[in-house]
C-alpha cells in the first residue's frame, strides 16, 4: 500500500509498484474532472503525463506534470473519491527519467526530509504514439501508484526530451499555481471567511454551476468549490484566499448567459452571487437606485413598480444585474434605451488582490479620470467581482401600444423595421421573428398565429402620441406587403403579446424535445440589417440539420423545411439564431458550430460584430483579432495583465488566452 503519512511533522514516503489489473478497476465517472483532479485521459495529445492506479471501488490516485517552459515540470498529488480508471483505457505515459527533488516546499512540508528511490530501473512505462518517436513501441504494463490522504506538491520531475514529439506546445491547459493548497486547507480557509454551509463541495451542486443547462461548450472540469458570499466583505477575503492559493475564480450570476462564460475550464471556485440581492438604496428624486448584483431585473422591476419606476433593461427571464454588468448586455428595450453601459451610473468592483473599487460617484454624468464604470461593464468577470451597482431608472410611460404584422419574407419584415427607424418614430422594441419561431411559439403555447416572419413594435408616451404613431407605423407596414397588422392596448393583451417573445427560446424546445440549443448572436449597421439577416436565413435553411418537415411529419415543402430559428432586435441590428442539435451527434455538432460561423461571417463582412449582446465568453474568443485586430486585443491583455497579474479571475474568457501574456 503506497502511503503519504503526517504526523507531527514526520513524512514518510513509500512508493511501491503495481501490476495493472485491469479486472480490478471499474468504469470511469461520467462528469468531468474538477481542478484538483486535472487530467484529461480523452485527450491523446494533453501536455500532462498522467499516472493513474486504482485503490478500491472509491478511490482514484492521480500524478500530474504541469508543464512549464523550461526542462523541468512541478508534480501534484491529488486524489478522488468518485473517479475510477475505465477497463480497457490506454497506457498511461510516463517519462523514462523521472526524479523527484529532495527540495520541498517550506510552506507544505516545513523542515521535511525525502529520500529518493532511483526509478531509472523500472520497466519503461512510456506510450508515445508518435510516429518516429524511440519509445513508440512501449507500453504501459504497471501502474505507480502514490496513496496519500490529501493534495500536496512533490517536488520537480525532469521530462524525457527524447518524447518531446508526444507534447503539443499549441495543446496546453493553463497552470495557475506553483504550490497549490490541499483541498482541505482550501476548505478551511473558505469556510472561515463565510459560514460553513455556504462553502459547498457537493459533485451535483458543483456540476451544476461548471455545466449550465444552455451552454453548448465542452465541459472540460467543474468547481471544485463553490462559495455564496453575503456581503462585499466576505467577496474580499474569498478573493484574497483565491489569490493567495492562485485558485480560478468564476463569479456566477443567473446562469442564463449563452457562451461558455461560466464554464470552469481549470476548476477552482465559483462565487454565487445569489444571496448578495438586495436593494441597498432607493433614490426616488434622482430616479436611480443602488443594488447588489444577485436580484434579478424582474424582481428588481416588481420592487420599483408601486413608485412608478422601473429599469429598463430586459434581457431573458433569470439574468441577474451583475450577470447583465459582466456581458454588456441589453435586450429588446435597447433601442429606446441603450445597452448596459448606457444603464449603469456606477459600480463597486472586488480586484484580484482585494481591493475594493468604486468606479464612479452617484452623478448622472463625469469627466473625472479615466472611464472605469464603462471598463468593468462587459468585463465578463475578467477583470473583478462585481459586487455593488448603481444604476439609472425610468418612469414607467403614461401609455403603450402593442403592435404586431406579418411578411411573406424575412428581408421585408427587415426593410420595415429599418423604415420604421428612418421615419423618425419613437417605438421602443422592434423584434422580428421568423416563420420557425412562430410554429414553435403556437406549439408551446397552443396559439394559432400566421406562421410566416412577424414584426412585434411597442410604443410608448402619451395616450394621444401613441394613436398616431400606430396609424404612421401601420401604413409604412403595409406599402411593404404586410398582412394582418393588430394593435393592442389593454395591459393584459399586451402582457400577453410580450410573453410570448421573452418566452420564445424556452418555446424553441417544442420543435425537437431533448435537443440541446446552440444560440449565437450577431449585429450589423442597420442599413445592413436587412441583407445580411436575409443571407443568414438562407445559410440555416439550406443547412443538413433535421428540418421541421422531418420532426412533424409535415409533406417536405421550402415552407416547411425549418432547420433553426431566428429571431432579431430588428431596431438595432442585432439578430440571433437558435439551432437545435443532438449533441451527441457529431455531425450535427459540426454542421451547427459551421452555420454560427457563417453567421459571424456575413456580420464581419457587412462592418458588423460578432456578438450584439451574448458577450465573447469562449464560443466568440477566435473571431476577436479578426474583428478587432491584434494591437486592440493586446491593449486588453495589458489591461488584464495589470489588474490579474495571476489570471485567476475567470481565465481564459474575454479575451483569447496569447494576448494576456
């Protein structure tokens, strides 16, 4: 039995060898490792050499080599208690030379002591499957196994450059720590900072927080922690312990956002924002109010609601205000009302090493310094914890009208939206949808309405205003071919309209129950709108994805072969598609992962962006130097190198990793 044994200040290190028997091992877990189990066993080309044995049903002993840049490596210990090693798995490489140092780390093993066996005459356990590699034709047929009770660092291990071939340099998870902590000091510290139960470690809470439902991005780990804070206080100390450790911090809002932003790609902590929802100040006179960043912005609305007030930013259902600060984001009311960073006065933000920032005073405008409010806004939790916001509020309008037409085409339902802008009147939501979205919204709601693009307009100020300009926008609508042009009044017909476009993606999971959504978003200058949203239609209709003809049963007709939806901030130019994949289904997942990119395409190539509102996370990373260029992305990178010297908030997000160097 190999053991690592602690106790009082003696360490004895015991490393026997063991045959493998692959009778004995059962089959690995299905959920992704978390950080301090790194290893990637599906990934033939992981720069980690990786050792594995199993001790039992419950036991899994893990070796890792973090590469660095020079010829040398660190060496963690770690172990899991859900984790086996799979029957019939591939060797498990090892190099030939392999030392461990006699210098420990004084803050693990203070005034330790190591003797090191010589392993030089071990059966080489090394598997390069490079073609022309020496070792090519060795395989692994014993396991070293290292049994020890919690994480610690080894010491240094020197690489066999004569299998160099088998490490990829382009191939390379991130390596944070030097020393990393043991999952129990970790523990500790953590729960000395919050209250004990609010310092989770449950594999289903953690996996739940590493795998949004609606992200479509590979899972490589999940959190090995997760942490719900009260105050900025407690953020502060989590921070500090993060950073003192080199932990990745994730903050986590209302998991509603769609590209990979909350995804743990090197473990560590989650920060749940949840229980931070408070309204902390209400200023009625100055119309704005002080909040944390946890409440969400409907609840946020029902609160200001009996004053009158509310905010007007409306993004999907869930989405909390710190998650709305983090990706920029806007929504439908954006066109009357600007994105997030037209909404937000000011905002309190926790840095990588603790400090506590205030971006800007409570005035409704400054020229004072530089502009940091507008820096963290769309920051994507790169650069801090956002734990504070001060935001601006709006009356709640006299009078609305909701209005709402049919088109035979997408491209004449744009044309309008565009008129619609040009004539000068004040709507305050455009969205469009398509012929796709519409079936999906009669099948989830039972409706019975034209199955054909629509237009939806809301206007908004005085009784008598809002009668007119329904009569101007009904007659721009009809000289381009609209049919059954309705409006609506009454609060309850109107709540009812708007329903169903803020419900419109939960209704896209009517069109193929168990399917899983790959949503992407783009934006273009408006006068582009219309070309551009008409050529992406045609991109996804002509796709090899399962057709609604296919789904329904329906007789196969252009009409009715609906591959994915779309739908569009018509006002501003921002449109989004919803493709419904298996993602099982590997040539669907590539045909997808193709039609988004020639969305982005057609975007960047009408002076566009590739995201309007979603935000970068990692699904828009490769596009950033194409549509941005280098010089502004290693701006960035500077930006984030300063504030993160450790690139532990939220790495690998943002911004493509090379820039941040």
């Amino acid at each position: 039995m190999a053991r690592l044994v602690r106790r009082r200040g003696f360490i004895s290190l015991i490393l026997p060898f063991l045959k493998r028997d692959s009778s004995s091992m059962s089959s690995s877990a299905s959920k992704p490792n978390s950080y301090f189990e790194r290893i990637s066993a599906s990934n033939p080309n992981s720069p980690f050499d990786k050792i594995s044995a199993s001790k039992s049903n419950k036991t899994f002993i893990r070796i890792f080599d973090a590469s660095t840049d020079d010829n040398s490596s660190r060496l963690y210990l770690a172990t899991s208690a859900r984790s086996q090693v799979s029957e019939g798995s591939p060797p498990f490489n090892v190099p030939d030379v392999f030392q461990l140092s006699k210098r420990f780390s004084s803050l693990i093993f203070p005034k330790a002591s190591l003797i090191t066996p010589s392993l030089h005459a071990l059966p080489s356990l090394h598997g390069c499957s490079q073609s022309g590699c020496g070792n090519s034709s060795k395989f692994a047929t014993s396991l070293m196994a290292l049994m020890l009770a919690e994480l610690a660092f080894i010491g240094t291990f020197v690489k066999d450059e004569s299998c160099a071939a088998e490490r990829d340099p382009h191939v390379r998870d991130e390596v944070f720590l030097e020393r990393m902590p043991t999952r129990s000091t970790l523990l500790d510290e953590l729960q000395a900072a919050c209250e004990v139960d609010r310092v989770v470690a449950d594999p289903e809470e953690r996996y739940n927080h590493g795998k949004p439902w609606n992200s479509y991005h590979e899972v490589k780990h999940i959190p090995d922690f997760v942490v719900y804070p009260r105050s900025t206080e407690e953020v502060v100390e989590i921070v500090k312990i993060c950073t003192k450790h080199k932990v990745p911090i994730v903050p986590f809002g209302g998991a509603t956002s769609l590209e990979g932003h909350l995804l743990s790609h090197n473990g560590g902590l989650t920060i749940d924002m949840n229980l931070m929802k408070g309204v902390k100040e209400l200023h009625l006179e100055d119309m704005d109010v002080i909040v944390e960043p946890g409440i969400g912005w409907m609840e946020l609305n029902e609160f200001l609601k009996p004053f009158g007030l509310f905010f007007p930013l409306d993004p999907g259902p869930g989405a909390t205000i710190g998650g709305m600060c983090a990706t920029r984001c806007s929504g439908s009311l954006a066109v009357r009302y600007g994105t997030m960073r037209d909404n937000v006065i000011s905002m309190k933000v926790v840095l990588a090493n603790g400090d506590i920032v205030k971006t800007a005073s409570r005035a409704r405008k400054s020229a004072a310094g530089y502009d940091l409010t507008r820096l963290m806004i769309g920051s994507e939790g790169t650069l801090g914890v956002i734990t504070e916001i001060t935001l601006r509020l709006q009356k709640i309008p006299e009078a609305s009208v909701v209005a709402m037409c049919n088109f035979s085409s997408i491209k004449d339902a744009a044309d309008v939206a565009i008129a619609t802008m040009h004539a000068g009147i004040q709507v305050s939501r455009v969205e469009l949808l398509d012929e796709v979205q519409m079936r999906a919204i009669n099948l989830a709601n039972g409706r019975h309405y034209p199955e054909e693009p629509t237009l939806m307009f809301e206007l908004i100020g005085t009784e008598a205003y809002t009668s007119e300009q329904t009569i101007r926008l009904q007659k721009i609508a009809e000289e381009h071919h609209a049919s059954d042009f309705v409006f609506v009044k009454t609060p309850e017909e109107k709540e009812d309209l708007w329903k169903i476009r803020k419900e419109a993606l939960w209704a896209c999971a009517t069109l193929r129950p168990g399917a899983e959504f790959m949503v992407t978003d783009v934006c273009v200058p408006l006068s582009k709108l219309a070309e551009s949203i008409s050529r992406s239609k045609v991109l996804l209709d002509a796709s090899s994805l399962p057709s609604a003809s296919v789904l329904f049963g329906l007789p196969f007709t252009q009409t009715h072969r609906l591959p994915s939806a779309m739908v569009s901030h018509a006002g501003d130019g921002n449109f989004h598609s919803v493709i419904l994949i298996d993602p099982k289904n590997e040539e669907e997942v590539e045909e997808a992962h193709r039609l988004a990119n020639e969305m982005v395409q057609i975007a960047l190539s009408a002076e566009g962006t590739c995201t309007g509102e979603h935000g970068v996370g990692v699904g828009k990373l490769k596009y950033l130097e194409q549509e941005l260029g280098s010089e502004a992305l290693l701006t960035m990178g500077k930006i984030k190198k300063t504030l993160d010297p450790n690139n532990i908030m939220n790495p690998g997000k943002a911004i493509p990793p090379q820039f941040c160097c």
